[in-house]
C-alpha cells in the first residue's frame, strides 16, 4: 500500500495538500494524517481513506529527514514521514522524503508498505 503521509499547520486548506502532494509526483491508495489534524485534511480527501495517527506513536518513529519545527511541535523528526510510515505497516519504508506545499502549510511524503 502507498501512503501519502501529511503534516500540517491548523491553518492548512485543501489546495496546501494538493501543492504538498503533486510535489512527490505520487499517486497514494491513502492518507495519512496526526489524529488531531483529520478535521483539517478532510476537505482534500474526497472519499480517500484517512488513518489517524495517535500522537504518542509519532516519537518512536525514526524518520529520514529532521525538522525543527516538527522537533519542537511534535517530538519527531518529519510528521509528514512518520505518520506515512505508521499508516504504511511495519516493514514500510519512504519513497519520498517530505515536500513542502508552495503555501508552507503542509508537508507531504510517501511510504510504501512491504505487500506493495
């Protein structure tokens, strides 16, 4: 399974998603999202399956790139990469490092599950 694994400001509209996500140059089977943040992306996801993320599951995850602001905000390197990873399975890996939408309110990275 390919997942398209966000990270977002509140402030994020759908048109933050979609630049964020033509920027990986994917097409996912779903998305990926912090659980306080599925309100946000509802609007871009149009039918799409949405996993939840719980938050306290974000720090354990190491991610191949490293924000600051996500550090400071979240604990983790790249929300984007870590709740694509978590919504991907175990065994998952990213195909795309995070992008950042053309507004700057959204992140964007791929993970691809093992059975994909």
């Amino acid at each position: 399974m390919v997942i398209a694994g966000f990270g977002c400001r509140a402030e994020a509209t759908a048109e933050s998603f979609r630049s964020a996500l033509a920027a990986t140059g994917m097409r996912p089977d779903a998305l990926a999202v912090p659980a306080d943040r599925v309100a946000v992306i509802a609007p871009f996801a149009e039918g799409m399956a949405v996993h939840s993320i719980a938050a306290d599951l974000l720090q354990d995850i190491d991610t191949p790139t490293r924000s600051t602001v996500s550090m400071t905000a979240r604990g983790v390197g790249s929300v984007a990469e870590a709740v694509a990873l978590a919504a991907a399975g175990p065994g998952a890996r990213i195909v795309v490092t995070r992008v950042i939408s053309s507004d700057r309110m959204a992140t964007c990275a791929i993970a691809q599950g093992p059975e994909s």
